[in-house]
C-alpha cells in the first residue's frame, strides 16, 4: 500500500482537480473498502467519477427518480463530481450507492463528532433529523471515514421550481426543521450555503429547473409525489458544545472554522465586522434567513464584496448583462416579516430557528386552501 495522507489539511491543499485527479487520492485506500465490500467508483473526465460496474443501483430508501419519458425502462445513473479529496463515492455488495467521507485523521475533529452526535445510532432516524444518516464508521490506522447513502448530485432548493406557496413552504420549513435539530444538539453549521442541502431525488433533472421553466406556465407536480426530503451536509466549519455545557459559554469568535477572514467568501454576516464573540446559533439563522431571502427574490447567492474580475468581462457575460431576478410571487406577508427577523443585523433582533420553525408551521397552518395553491 502507497502512503497514507497525513492530514486533511494536505488532502484539501492537493492540486485537485487540475493536476490531479480527486480519485487518483484515494487508491491507497481500494483494498482496505474492498475488504470491507464496497468498490471504489472510477476516475472519469474532469474531476468526475464514474460507477464501477453495469449494475443498476439498488433501491435503499435514499433516492428517487422520475421514469423517462421516452424510455421508462431506462435509468440515469448519473454521476458524481467532487474536486477534494476528502469524498469518495463507492458501491457496496448488494449494490447501494455510498458516498465516503473522510470526518478526521489523527486527533478528534469536529466534523466527526457532529456526525456521531447527529446522525449516528437511533439518532439518526428521529423524526425532524435532517442530517445525512452513517451507515457504518471505518477506521484505518489513524483515518476514519463515515460512509453514507449517496443523495442528489445538487442543492434541490434553488435548482426546482414550485408548485404553488405550499410546495415553497413545506421546503423551508424541512430546512428550519433540520438547522433547529442541529442547534437541539448544540451544533452550529455556520456554512449552510448553496450546495450544503442535498435531498432523496437521484437521476434525470426534475420536471420544471428555475433555469428553464417558462414561469408564465404553471409548474408540473415534483416534490409532491414522493417522499421529498432535503438533508444537510457538510459539517467541517462547524462548531459544537457540550451537551451538558453553560449556554454562557456558547459562543464563538471570528470566520467558521477552517476559514480566514481575507479569504472568506462566502456571504459575510454581520457578527464578522466586530472580533466580539458571538452566537454561531444566530449566525445559522441569518445565513438561512438569507437563503429565504435569495430565493423569494429570484436570485442566486452572490458574496456581498466581490472584486472585479483579473480578466474583463467579454460582451453579453458582465453582471449588467444577466436577465434580472423575477421575485417568485404570491409569497404571505407574515413570511416575509419572518425573513426579514431573521436576517436582522443585530442578532438579537433574530429568532432562534426553533423559534422561527414554530412560528412558520403557525403560518403555514393558518394559511385557506386558496393561499396554498397560490402559484409562485
């Protein structure tokens, strides 16, 4: 066997995926996942991975898909991309889709121990639970890996369009669901940003993409004719406190873990112009206050401090050459109002998400059958 990678630090800091292929990083590892049943997916083009065998993916409760129309024998086994090293996806024996991931190598990290504390045992299958379950942990020499059921190649709240105001309510209240069971943890994620809610759709996009819809058509039913659930991923910027800790002292000062403020780019909050500590609870709700925020606008996240590009833009790509957002319409005041607490500058303005997942489900149950059905 080739060495080992020494830390996640000098996995993430691989020139992956230009010089070398995020695959490429994990052949030290074929034999040991081998012996315990899984295969390793293929390097493809690019920083994508292929699946190992011809075999259609066994059904496992983890995703979804929709029958083609031209061909409902036919089945996408669409594919994974990734450009670190830390994820490999693999399939197991009897033909399940997993994605692997590497939570720590050496010492504890936190990515670990939120995943043992929150998707690991009965835990993980509690009802309002909208972390990624483990189904086994594995550990060679000093690395240990969660392995997990593989879900949707992308965010679905921002890439399908809505039904009507139901279908855009019950997708924000699964994911104030799923940060207010967090914090009932005392986990903060701090990066719940695009790409950090994946769902149980696998295969052909879905029926109706913001990116093409025709919005003056009504929207085809989606999410309301399976079990749609969307999950939260990605916990290596978290911060956690002990179960039985002081609420005094959960705070916590400067970027999430593993950022640097100069090369933060992600939205900034606003708790990031002061070294003051904060409350990182807070800050989950303002960065989801601020994902509400985007899509009821009909726009995508965009850093608040973008410089100007090295390379001037060419004719027809600059920002004042994109079509303006369309605000999706038909949207109750009462969650607006709600939105709008919950991005408050001064976090003490904010709702708790706990706080913020009553007071929608209020909303929401309060709302006629005609307000429901409202297209947006």
């Amino acid at each position: 066997m080739t060495s080992l990678p020494q830390s996640i630090k000098a996995l993430k800091s691989a020139p992956t995926p230009h010089e070398i292929h995020p695959r490429a990083l994990w052949e030290p590892f074929e034999e040991f996942f081998a012996s315990h049943g899984i295969t390793l997916w293929k390097a493809g083009k690019n920083a994508t991975m292929n699946v190992p065998d011809d075999r259609v993916r066994a059904p496992d409760g983890f995703f979804y898909r929709i029958a083609s129309p031209w061909d409902p024998e036919s089945f996408s086994e669409g594919g994974f991309m990734h450009t670190l090293a830390t994820l490999c996806p693999g399939r197991t024996k009897d033909g399940r889709d997993v994605v692997i991931r590497i939570t720590s190598i050496g010492d504890d990290s936190a990515n670990r121990i939120a995943l043992e504390r929150l998707s690991t045992g009965n835990v993980a299958s509690l009802i309002g639970n909208h972390t990624v379950p483990v189904l086994q942990w594995l550990t060679l020499e000093n690395i240990t890996f969660a392995v997990q059921p593989m879900l949707s190649p992308e965010d679905p709240t921002s890439e399908y369009c809505y039904e009507d105001v139901e279908d855009l309510l019950r997708t924000m209240l699964q994911m104030l669901e799923g940060v207010a069971f967090c914090h009932s943890k005392l986990v903060a994620h701090l990066d719940l940003w695009e790409g950090n809610f994946l769902s149980n759709y696998f295969g052909d996009r879905g029926p109706a993409t913001f990116s093409k819809h025709d919005r003056t058509k009504p929207v085809p039913p989606f999410r309301s004719t399976f079990p749609f659930k969307v999950y939260i991923i990605d916990f290596e910027n978290c911060v956690l406190f002990d179960e039985d800790s002081d609420p005094d002292t959960h705070v916590h000062s400067g970027p999430p873990p593993g950022f640097q403020i100069k090369t933060y780019t992600r939205i900034k909050y606003p708790e990031l112009r002061s070294d003051a500590p904060y409350n990182p609870f807070l800050v989950d709700v303002w960065q989801l206050g601020t994902r509400f925020k985007c899509l009821l606008g009909g726009y995508a996240e965009m850093p608040d401090d973008l410089e100007e590009p090295d390379v001037p833009w060419e004719e027809g790509e600059g920002p004042e050459d994109e079509e303006p957002p369309v605000p999706l319409k038909s949207i109750p005041a009462a969650v607006v109002t709600l939105v709008d607490r919950m991005t408050a500058e001064d976090p003490a303005e904010r709702p708790t998400a706990a706080g913020a997942l009553a007071e929608l489900r209020n909303i929401l149950a309060e709302l006629s059958k005609d307000e429901l059905k409202a297209p947006v």
